[in-house]
C-alpha cells in the first residue's frame, strides 16, 4: 500500500486493509510498506497497524480503506476513516 501527504491540512494519508473491526466504532488498519534493505539491497515488506476512528460501523475485515491522521480520539486510536473500498467491489 502507499503513503500520501495531504496539501492544506499536512496530515498524513495512509491505505491499508481492515484486520479488525470488532471493536465498536474503531477499525485496526494493516499498511504495509517496502523498504530496501541497508546491507543486502533485497526488498522488505514492513506492517504497522493503525487503529482508525469509524463512525458509521461500516467496515468489515477484509476492505481496503484510507485513512487520515487526526487528533488523540482515545489512548491508541490517532486516525480517522475517509474512505472505504469493499473487498468484493
């Protein structure tokens, strides 16, 4: 997935996929980057999950979503949900 800057607001913009959405109103988000390794040039894929903010309760396990960084809305949840891509679409 990718990595994006938004112009006006300078908060990042992230994509990723939905491994949980159990939780109520909070979604944790899987974005995967590569990077190439220092010493050995081979690439690597890095994971980091991102707990997101959704209002609505409409993501399921499984979508594509963006996601915008915000403020502190709990102790570990920092991103909002923008947009959500279903996995069957």
């Amino acid at each position: 997935m990718s990595e994006t800057t938004e112009a006006k607001s300078g908060r990042r913009v992230l994509t990723g996929t939905v491994v949980s959405a159990k939780m109520d109103k909070t979604i944790s988000v899987e974005v995967i980057r590569r990077v190439k390794h220092s010493r050995y040039h081979k690439y690597i894929n890095r994971r980091n999950v991102f707990k997101a903010h959704d209002e609505d309760n409409s993501c399921e396990a499984g979508d594509n979503v963006v996601i915008r960084e915000s403020r502190p809305l709990s102790k570990t949840k920092r991103w909002v949900l923008i947009e959500r891509h279903p996995r069957n679409a």
